[in-house]
C-alpha cells in the first residue's frame, strides 16, 4: 500500500467536511467526500482545482449500499482506508412536544444510522491498517435541550462512539467523538438565522479532528467537545 494516508468523509461538500477535507489534503492525504448533492461535490472538487487527491461519491449516508459502495471504490482507487468521519447530519429544529415528525424519520436515519452504516462498512480496511472512526457528535449529546430531538440523536451518537471503541480497540481501531458547540455553518440554514453569540467556524472544527488524527500511535483521544467561548451549556 502507498505510505500517503486515506480519509473517507461524509457530508464532506460543505461546513465541517469540507473543512476537514481540505486540511487532510493539505496535510499530504488522498481523501473521498461523500453527500447527497451531485452538484455541491461537484462545486467542491472544482473549488480545489480537481485534486487527482479528491474522490467525491453521490449517495445517501443512510443507506448501506451507497455507503458501501463508497467505501469499496475509495479503497480500491487508493489501495487503503485509514480514517472515516461520520459527519453527515442535521436538525429539524423542532421539539418532541410541539415539532413536525414529518422530518424526524430521515433526521434519524442520518444522525444515528448513518454512522453505524458507515462504521459497519469500514471496519476491515481499518483493521488493516490500524486506522480510526470519528463521529461528529455535538454538544447537544451532552446537555439535554428541552424537548431536543435532534439533541437526542446526538446522544445516541455519544454512545455509539464509546460502545464502538469498547469493540474496535482490541483490532488496533482507535475511535473519536468530536462533539461541537455552535459552529457557523450550513447546518442553521433550515433554523432561518445563526444563533445569538460567538460561533466556532469549520476551520476550528477541523482543527480539532486533525489533531487526533496526529496523535502518537498507540495513543487513543476518545472525546474531545468544543464550545465557542461564552456558550454556557
């Protein structure tokens, strides 16, 4: 196998994904997006120029044949897999009382699904080569939100993460929760405005995800939450 590093991302087109995309290829690896949108890969790929690097992949992070499908081609067009992030989600902004379950169903599927789907797939290219799972979490699998749903399929990522490691760290797997306070991305698109006070940016997210991607081997940083400063809970 080459010695350059392979990152399979999903949600990897914009906010968070994108961002850790673009550090990893900057950091010398060969790197696959996935996401739903056919044109916004597109648009990705042309921003950075078309890097032989780049693979970006259409398809559904909820269902397991897109996500296998994605998995298979990356190892077989770069002969390896070292890291996947589970970043694709979303929030319906609505609550369990008084919200729209019309939206909860594919809001599930994506956020807790989603990444066991994409763990499920993976797992023997990364016992190969001794690889790591991260799962994008959030603050809100942490801090109970009054009526949260979205909050509560980022705790069910919580403890994915921890059962996960509990299993793969015995095949040398290692396995990271990066769980975000408020970041400034798409993802408040459908909420209609960003929220009040000081937000992180994808950038600074990102950060935090290549930062346990260069941990010493042998060393297993499990959960790391980021919050802007001046964001109480």
């Amino acid at each position: 196998m080459s010695e350059s590093r392979v990152a399979l991302i999903t949600g990897g087109g914009s906010g968070i994904g994108a961002a850790v995309a673009r550090q990893l290829l900057d950091a010398g690896h060969r790197v696959a997006v996935t996401g739903r949108g056919e044109e916004r890969l597109r648009g990705f790929a042309e921003e950075l120029g078309r890097p032989g690097e780049l693979l970006t992949f259409a398809g559904d992070t909820a269902v397991y044949d897109d996500v296998r499908s994605a998995v298979d081609a990356t190892v077989k067009a770069f002969g390896r897999l070292d890291t996947v992030v589970a970043n694709a989600g979303f929030a319906t902004h609505d609550t369990v009382a008084e919200g729209d379950p019309a939206g909860w169903t594919d809001m599930v599927l994506t956020n807790v699904l989603g990444p066991a789907l994409l763990i499920r797939a993976s797992i023997d290219a990364l016992r190969e080569t001794r690889g790591r799972i991260v799962l994008v979490g959030s603050v809100a699998g942490f801090v109970h939100g009054p009526g949260n749903v979205y909050g509560a399929t980022k705790w069910a990522v919580t403890g994915l993460a921890e059962n996960t490691r509990r299993q793969v760290t015995e095949w040398g797997v290692g396995v990271t929760l990066v769980a975000p306070g408020r970041v400034e991305t798409p993802f408040w698109d459908s909420y209609g405005s960003l929220p009040p006070g000081h937000l992180l940016t994808a950038e600074q997210i990102a950060d935090s995800v290549v930062w346990a991607l260069r941990q010493p081997e042998g060393v297993d940083v499990n959960t790391v939450v980021v919050r802007p400063v001046g964001q109480p809970v």
